[in-house]
C-alpha cells in the first residue's frame, strides 16, 4: 500500500511539475473547471426550458385534438339525427339517389343541348360567311361590269365627238 501511495504521490508530482512548467496554476485549473461548470449549468437550464416548452406543446395538441375529437363526435351525433329524421319522414337513401341521379341526367341533357347550340351556332356562322363572300365577288363582279361599260360608254362619246368633228 504504502509503494503505491508513494508510486501515486510520485505520479501527482511528476503531474503537477509539467502542469507549472507549462504555466498552469492551481488557479488556472480552479477557473477553467469552474467555467465549464458554469457552462454546464447553462446547458442544464437550456435543457430543462426545451422540455418544459415541449411539454407544454405537447398539453396543447393533446387539447387540440380532443376538440377536434369533441366537433367530430358532435358533427356525426348531427348527421346521425339528421338521418333518422330523414328516415322518420319516408325519406330513404334511394330517394335521394333517384333525385341526384335525376339531376345528374337533367344537368347532362341541358350540357347536350348546349352543345348542340353551339354546333348550330358555329354552322350558321360558317354560312353567314359563305354568304357574305359570295356577296363580296357579286359586287365586285358588279363594279368590274360597270367600270366596262363606262369605259365603254366613255370610248363611244369619244368616237362620235371625233366622227362629228
């Protein structure tokens, strides 16, 4: 025991001879462990904020999701009273599948007659057109004609001024 605590004690000084010849004190060591306690501390405090925030985050989704609990138990307690009073009034499901399904046709037959509208309509546009072309080369076949016979007209006033001189 007592070459071992020698052993130790030589180890301790052999230790704190390099620590001095570096230029580390007693005091040196005391405030570094110090600071790093005090760090320590800092982080210890940041932990236990992050977990209280975490904890009170985690309160408030569980009250967020018992109220969304209580309006979903409330929406279909609503829904299931709604029905039975549909139910209590003859009203059935098939009911009121024959009356979706009678507006779902109504709602395609008026789509189809729009269509056929539009088709109508895109016809006569085309044939307007067609007329409206046709009226275009009528009247400039007209102004050609006419342009000839006063050219005509206007040669044959000429010869008979040059046949009268």
């Amino acid at each position: 025991q007592t070459e071992q605590t020698n052993a130790t004690k030589a180890d301790m000084q052999k230790l704190l001879g390099e620590l001095e010849a570096s230029g580390t004190t007693a005091d040196n060591l005391k405030n570094a462990l110090f600071s790093k306690v005090e760090g320590n501390k800092k982080l210890m405090q940041e932990i236990d904020s992050m977990k209280t925030e975490s904890e009170k985050q985690e309160k408030d989704s569980k009250a967020f999701l018992m109220q969304q609990t209580e309006q979903t138990n409330a929406m279909k307690a609503d829904m299931q009273k709604l029905l039975g009073e549909l139910e209590a009034s003859g009203t059935t499901a098939d009911k009121w599948k024959d009356k979706l399904f009678s507006k779902e046709e109504a709602n395609k037959k008026l789509m189809q007659e729009n269509d056929n509208m539009k088709t109508e309509s895109d016809k006569q546009d085309k044939e307007l057109k067609a007329f409206l072309m046709q009226q275009t080369e009528q009247t400039n076949a007209i102004k050609a004609y006419d342009e000839k016979q006063t050219e005509l007209v206007g040669r044959l006033s000429k010869a008979e001024q040059d046949e009268a001189r």
